[in-house]
C-alpha cells in the first residue's frame, strides 16, 4: 500500500528520521514538519550543525568532481542519506552521462526515500547496508550489475566512518573495502575530529553518546590510517573546507571550524 505522496508504506511519517534531518539541514525538499522541527531544536543547542554538514557535503562535491577529472566514472557511496540537491549521481551524470552510482545507507528511511527518487535512472542503485558488514555491501553492490571492480571506482565515506566505534576494527573495514577495489581506484573520506575543536564542540559532538549513531572522534593520524598505502592527494588529509576549496573565500581565518577532516587516496599498483 503506497502513501498519498507515493512513498511506501513503511515510511512512518509520525516519528522523524535522522536521513530526513540531514536532508533539511543540507537545504533539500525530502523532508516533513515533523523532521524539521527536531531540525530546529538541534541547531539551537549546535548552531553550526548545519553548516558543517553543508560544509561535509561540498567537500564531497569537490572531491568527486576530482575523481570526474581523473577519469572515474563508477561511484559506490557509502552512508549516502537520501539524494538530495546536488548529490553524487546529479554531480557525476551531469559531467559523464554515463556514470553510475551505487548508493547504501543503513537507514531504511532513507534506503526507501532514496528508491522512490532514483525510480527511473537506471544508472544508479540503492542498497540496504550497514559499513561495518563490507563483504556483504560488496556483494550486494555486484549483485546490482552496476560497478565493475574489475576497473577503476570512487569509494566515498563522507561522514560516515565516524560512526563506526573503535570495537568494530574501522581499519579492517576500511582495509576490506579497499582490496575489493582495481589499480587507479579512488577512497574519499571525511571524518570528525577532536583536534583544534573548542570544549563547546566537543561537548556538541558527544552529544550523540545518547542516541543510536554515537561519534568516534579521531585524529588527523587515525583518519590517514584509513587511507592505508593508497597515495594521498594534495593537499592530504585536511580541515574540510581547506581540501581545495573552490574559492579562498570559502576558507575562514582558522580553516578548522567544521570540526572534521577530509582527504582523497589513490590506488598505484605498486611495481614491487
């Protein structure tokens, strides 16, 4: 049974979903008065939610926009939230028609919301996951015939990382997801961190200790670790907004403001 607006039944429109905050906050139209409520109550205790995860969303941009240019044009996008305004699939197609983008989240909130949009583009698909099972995300993803690990693929983790607790061996994760991938292969990831953050942040961030999705903060060296013996690009691993920014202008005085890092690694087959 489908719901007035066509989304499926199983979206309950009575409580908020966390997919549907984030899309609010990133300035996307997925999202209901209940969602945008909680959304408010937030960014009154956090005012620079919203911006920082505008902020994570543009370094995404930036970065796909780079793997564009480096001739990727396959995309598996993991913790993608619900598509909304100027996501991988609308960066990526716009420039290369052609390219694909496999999208997993392990909100079925924002699997189901995801679904309905995409409904059409049959370049893109949408998968139920959850980062801290890899091998089943893999599997998954070849079973939707739409990437080939046999060449080059965009792994993106923005934002997503964080919420795997040290418990769950992050690096093997990471280390999995990145044997799957082919020579000239590319992992964007951004993450949040505890460096050059002030106590308010801090104490902003540890927050979610109380929800479902608590945050690992990390350091700038935890966060390289992830990239394993891929090569960094320029400028490495950095404050968001200093990852090639589009404008200088779009960088503050202190370029750390956001509270997390990001960086891009490419996979050189190695001659040894």
């Amino acid at each position: 049974m489908q719901k007035p607006d066509g989304l499926p039944a199983e979206i309950d429109l009575s409580r908020p979903s966390a997919a549907r905050v984030y899309d609010y906050f990133l300035g996307g139209a997925h999202n209901f008065e209940i969602d945008r409520r909680l959304a408010e109550q937030i960014a009154s205790m956090t005012p620079n939610l919203a911006a920082t995860m505008r902020a994570g969303r543009e370094f995404l941009r930036r970065a796909v926009r780079v793997l564009l240019d480096a001739g990727i044009d396959q995309f598996l996008d993991v913790g993608s939230g619900i598509p909304t305004v100027g996501n991988v699939h609308e960066v990526a197609q716009n420039a290369n028609p052609k390219a694909r983008v496999v999208y997993v989240d392990i909100d079925p909130v924002a699997v189901a919301h995801s679904r309905e949009l995409l409904a059409g583009n049959d370049l893109t698909g949408v998968i139920h996951g959850d980062l801290r099972d890899p091998e089943r995300i893999l599997a998954q993803a070849r079973r939707l015939d739409l990437l080939d690990f046999d060449r080059p693929v965009g792994i993106l983790l923005a934002g997503v990382v964080h919420f795997v607790a040290d418990a769950d061996r992050p690096g093997d994760i990471l280390a999995t997801l990145r044997a799957a991938a082919a020579p000239g292969s590319f992992l964007v990831i951004s993450h949040s961190t505890f460096e050059d953050q002030p106590q308010e942040m801090l104490d902003a961030q540890r927050l979610s200790a109380r929800t479902d999705t608590e945050i690992s903060l990390r350091s700038r060296a935890e966060v390289t670790s992830f990239f394993g013996d891929w090569t960094l690009l320029e400028p490495g691993v950095v404050h968001m907004e200093l990852w090639r920014p589009d404008s200088p202008t779009d960088v503050d005085e202190a370029g750390q403001r956001f509270g997390a890092f990001g960086g891009v690694a490419r996979y050189d087959r190695s001659d040894g």
